[in-house]
C-alpha cells in the first residue's frame, strides 16, 4: 500500500478502540444505539505556563467526514482473527452518526474543562478516540508552543523553520499551521503555504555560498537573481571578517546601481548576541540600517529572550525550528479522552473515574463550561454547570471553588460566555468553520483584551480558575460517595 495514494487514515486508531466496538457490537442492537459522551482535556499546561492555545479542529471536521472503512481496511481487519463477518460488514458500511460539540479553535483554554465533547451512539464514540486526540495533542502543542517564542519576540518576526527537524511530514506540514495559529509570521514549508495559504519563507542555505568559489561570488548572483528580496546567509565562513564584508560589497555592486536595497543577513551560528551587535554596527556604518538582522540556530523562547533582554542582541526576526516544530522543552501536550456519561432508557448516567491521584478524578456527566468576565472584559475565570443549568449573571452569582469548597464566593458584575458549540449533528458538519487568518486573529485578540497578562507570563504564571455551579458541584461529590462502595 502506497503511503500517499488515495489516502485514508480512518484505521489511525488504537487497536482497543475496535475490540471494544466489537464486543459491544456483539451485545446486540440496543447496546450498539446507546448514546455515551466523551470529553477531551487536558490536565497542565506545557511548559509551566498559564495557558494553552486549541487547535486542530479543523482536521478533526475532515477525518469526521471523510471516516470510513475501505475494503483493504476491512481485508487486513479479517487477517487478525479477532472479528466475526457481521462486524466487518458494519464496518464496511459504517458512517460517524454522533454530534461533537467543541470550544471554537484559537480559543485560550485551561486544565480539566471539556474542550471538546463527542456525544454518539457508543462504538461512534470508541473509535474516534486516537485520531481526535492526536489532533489536539499535537497541533494544541505547537500552538502554544508558538505563542511563547512569539511573545518572547516581543514583536519581532518569528518565521517556522521547523520542517526538517519535525518528526515526519504531516507533522512538518500541520506543525507549521499550529505555529501559524500561535503567531509566527510565516513558515519555510511550502506544503503547508500550498494547503493552507500560511505565508511562506525562505531563501539561501550554506550550500549555496559553498558551491561558489568566493563568498562574494555567491552573494552577487544571488542578489541579481531576487534583487527584490535579497538575504544573505553570512555564517559560512566568518561573519565579521567575511559573511559582512561580502554582504555589504553585493550590495553596492549589484543592489545600488539598481536602486534596490539589501533586505537582510542571516546568522545561523555563534554568539547570536555578540555577533548581532557588531553586525549592526557593520551594516549602520556602510548605510544599510534599513537591512534586517535575522537569526536561526536552535531558538526558543529561553534563548530569545536571553539574547534580547539579558544580552542586548540586535535581532530583528528569528527563524525557529526544531524547538517549535517538536516543542522540544514538553514534546507532550497530554489531552485525554474520558467517558462522561451514559444515555439508557431515557435517562442519563453521569460517569466518573476516581483514581488514588487527585488530579485524575475526572469531572463527570454532560455539562457545560462557561468563561467568565469582569466588567471590563477580563476573563476572569471559567464555570463548569450542569448542562440544563444557564448561569444568570444579572446579580450576585454564587460558585464553589472545587479546592476551597467551604468559601461563599460570588460573581458580581460580571457575564458569562458558553464555550462549546455545535460542530457536527448526526454525523454532519453544522458549524462555519473559520478561516486560519480569523483563528490566529481571535487568539490574538483574547491574549491582548481577555486574558490577564499575569496568566502569560513564562516564571509562576497566574491561575486560571476552574469553578463549578453549587448543582454541578453537588453532582460530582455525590457521585464521588456513591463510588466509595468500591
């Protein structure tokens, strides 16, 4: 089977997704009709920090739509002996039939609240579990990820230059649209430029100098081949006593006479801070402070705002790789996927998993979740409500702090925003969905008016609460004593 050809990825799942639909399939008809929900979330943020970016839902859409089992899936399904005829051919016939609500993608979102809910008939509900987490996982990651080196940048261009350093294509090219997501400007993947029209960047690697016989040479033909676009990559030899030099000579021997100007140099190695300051004296004194000064090499948000801050680096974009495209200080995002609740005989069973670690109790049955502001727009936290519960804010409303449950505690002046909404009924898309520039534009615009720059902060960031309406609160703890019978 050819890797990229007529491409169906519905079998990206876990093994035990298809044996549990097995035997409930094998439980009869009124077990493979009953509706279970499901959450998706997620228990820190990565990297310490005070909030983390959604991200991916527009994929999910496309693996929802596109599901279904070929008969090569349902041929290799046979060869493992694990399945009877009857469940193939429900396989061969399957089509997603559930609903997904989901918070809109680019919303800021925090620990243990559902920001995604799949609510289906039970097998719908099994087997989309691996393919919504990865999604999330992955893309949420880099999102964030992003938004960290980018608010280290502190307004400087951040490019993805991540491709060749990510851990196989699709996550090169769906990286660089989480990275988008997260405010880079553009990225090196044409794929990703092609496919989701992110703009791309890029222009010379160490070859290219090398294949010349003088750094000058390579410069020169460079320059007359993109004179509107000319950047020199000046660290193949010597920055200062070479890379510089020759830089500033192309420029007055092919960019001048055409009254173009040279638009950049790149440093991809060394003291990134030293260099760029002397660089910048270099290039100010030969009358090119219009040119920028880029750096690569191994970036992050540590090292960026080192060179800038701590280091007085002359840096004016980074291009980052391989410590955005794997966020490789938490190549973990750690969303999971947990059993909410259960629909039979008209009446819904709110579902909880207890555990010896506190942090994995789960938050239990259909619900919804609420982001709470201030009279001034500041998010100010988020409330988990049963979900026929609307909170009515129009006066002092009380809620519990699940960690300091004995405080009375009180909204005041304060409204409340649903965060879910519907993405797919009965197995159809219902939802707009937006465009990626309206995505990166809307979590630009709740970290610069919502959300409290104590929450994006990189050392002891503020927290976000999670609250619970005192009826939602009452359930979980109910619940909690009907289970210590266990």
């Amino acid at each position: 089977m050819a890797q990229f050809e007529s491409r169906n990825i519905t079998m990206m799942m876990d093994l035990y997704e298809l044996t549990m639909a097995y035997g409930y399939f094998r439980e009869g008809e009124e077990a493979r009709k009953t509706r279970a929900s499901f959450d998706v979330f997620f228990r820190r943020h990565p990297d310490g920090g005070g909030f983390s970016i959604f991200a991916g839902l527009e994929q999910i859409v496309e693996y929802i739509e596109a599901m279904h089992f070929s008969p090569a899936d349902i041929d290799y399904l046979r060869s493992l002996s694990l399945f009877d005829e009857d469940f193939l051919d429900y396989l061969a016939r399957y089509r997603f039939t559930g609903d997904i609500r989901a918070f809109r993608e680019g919303t800021i979102m925090y620990p243990e609240e559902p920001i995604l809910t799949v609510t289906a008939p039970i097998i719908d509900a099994q087997l989309v579990e691996t393919a919504l987490l990865a999604e999330i996982n992955h893309q949420s990651l880099i999102a964030t990820k992003t938004r960290r080196i980018v608010r280290a940048a502190g307004g400087r261009v951040v490019s993805d230059f991540g491709a060749r350093r990510a851990h196989n294509v699709d996550a090169a090219v769906y990286g660089a649209r989480a990275a988008y997501i997260g405010g880079a400007a553009s990225t090196a993947t044409v794929l990703a430029g092609q496919l989701f029209g992110i703009p791309v960047s890029g222009t010379m690697a160490h070859s290219w100098v090398m294949y010349y016989d003088d750094e000058y040479t390579a410069f020169k033909k460079y320059a007359e081949t993109y004179p509107d676009n000319a950047v020199f990559l000046v660290d193949t030899y010597d920055v200062i006593h070479s890379g510089i030099p020759n830089a500033i000579r192309a420029a007055k021997d092919v960019l001048d006479p055409l009254g173009k100007r040279l638009k950049g140099v790149r440093i991809d190695s060394g003291d990134l801070a030293y260099l760029s300051k002397r660089v910048r004296t270099m290039l100010d004194a030969a009358g090119l402070s219009d040119c920028k000064i880029i750096a690569s090499n191994s970036l992050d948000e540590y090292t960026i705002s080192s060179i800038l801050n701590a280091q007085g680096g002359k840096i004016d974009a980074f291009g980052v790789g391989e410590r955005l495209i794997t966020s490789k200080s938490e190549p973990v995002f750690g969303a999971v996927y947990k059993l909410a609740a259960v629909e039979k005989d008209g009446e819904i069973l709110a579902k909880i998993k207890v555990s010896e670690t506190v942090e994995k109790i789960t938050n239990p049955g259909r619900k919804k979740v609420y982001r709470i502001y201030d009279a001034e727009g500041h998010a100010i936290a988020d409330l988990l409500t049963l979900a026929d519960e609307t909170p009515d804010m129009t006066k002092p409303y009380r809620y519990i702090d699940p960690k300091k449950p004995w405080k009375h505690r009180f909204f005041t002046n304060c409204t409340a925003r649903e965060l879910q909404e519907d993405v797919i009924k009965n197995g159809k898309f219902v939802s707009k969905q937006p465009s990626l520039e309206e995505i990166r534009a809307y979590v630009k615009a709740q970290l610069d008016r919502e959300i409290w720059q104590e929450e994006q902060r990189f050392e002891n960031p503020h927290t976000h609460y999670l609250d619970m309406s005192p009826a939602y609160y009452e359930m979980k703890l109910a619940l909690l004593n009907e289970m210590q019978q266990y």
